[in-house]
C-alpha cells in the first residue's frame, strides 16, 4: 500500500516549542503571508515570550530540522466576556498547506488551552484570506462576527 504525501508528512512531523534558534525560518516563513520582519525581531520576540508562558505559546511544526509552520496563541481575559486563548499568528509553509500542519498547531494550542483552564479559542483573519477561512471552518470554528480593525501609532 503506498504512503500519500500527507500521509508521510503527518508521521515525521514534529511538533515543539519555539526556541530563538528559530528565528530566522520564523521570520522566512511570516513572509509568505507578507509580514517582513528581520531573525534578530523575531528572536527578541521570541525571549519576551520565554517569559509569559504561563498566558502565551509559540510552537513549530518541524520535518527534520525544516520548519514548515509556527503558531501563536495568548490567553486573553476581559470584562465583558469570558477568558480565552487568541490565535495570534498561524504559518504554514505554502508547499505542505492541506497536508495536515495547521491541523496539527492548532490541535496543539487547543490542547494547551484546554490545559490552562480555558473553554473557547478564538482567531482572526484577514477578510482577503478566504482559502484560511475555509481552513478555519473546517477545524470547527464557527465565524461569528466581522469587524474593522484600527490602530494608531504611538511612536
């Protein structure tokens, strides 16, 4: 019987923490979806993280030393609305998307929430991004509000 490619994909992929050795693919990979940002960023980033771990994860999906996607959750507490974990950034690298990888992130993030306590996992997309909406949908997330988002530089 012959191994699809997913199929060979889902057994030697790994998944773990982000480590500032990952900086520079972290930052090749945010590129793909148009986000330039340097290795020496995302590795200070990625020692700010080290030290939230009890309200934040970053992890990658590796096949052998090859990063092939990363995700960001936080939990997130309000006053008008129960705590959750927000998919912060999710990546998967264009070659191996629908094999399985953001399947397996977010398996993971869920997973964590689940751990810390917290019932609900909320994400954000780009309207322009309907190819990660459907992903989404699949994955049991159910689209439940469209928004504007505005931001102001305080630099």
């Amino acid at each position: 019987m012959a191994v699809t490619e997913t199929e060979a994909i889902a057994a030697s992929l790994l998944i773990r923490p982000i480590v500032a050795e990952d900086a520079k693919q972290v930052a090749e990979l945010s590129k793909q979806l148009g986000y330039e940002i340097s290795a020496e960023a995302v590795s200070e980033r990625i020692s700010r993280l080290a030290a939230c771990k009890d309200t934040q994860v970053a992890l990658v999906a590796c096949i052998n030393t090859n990063m092939v996607g990363w995700i960001e959750a936080a939990v997130t507490h309000h006053l008008q609305s129960p705590a959750h974990t927000l998919i912060t950034g999710l990546v998967v690298r264009s070659e191996v998307r629908s094999m399985g990888v953001g399947r397996r992130l977010c398996a993971e993030v869920e997973a964590w929430s689940r751990s810390k306590g917290i019932a609900l996992l909320r994400v954000t997309s780009r309207m322009t991004r309907e190819r990660a909406h459907q992903f989404y949908l699949r994955e049991g997330f159910t689209q439940t509000k469209t928004q504007a988002v505005f931001e102001k530089s305080l630099s």
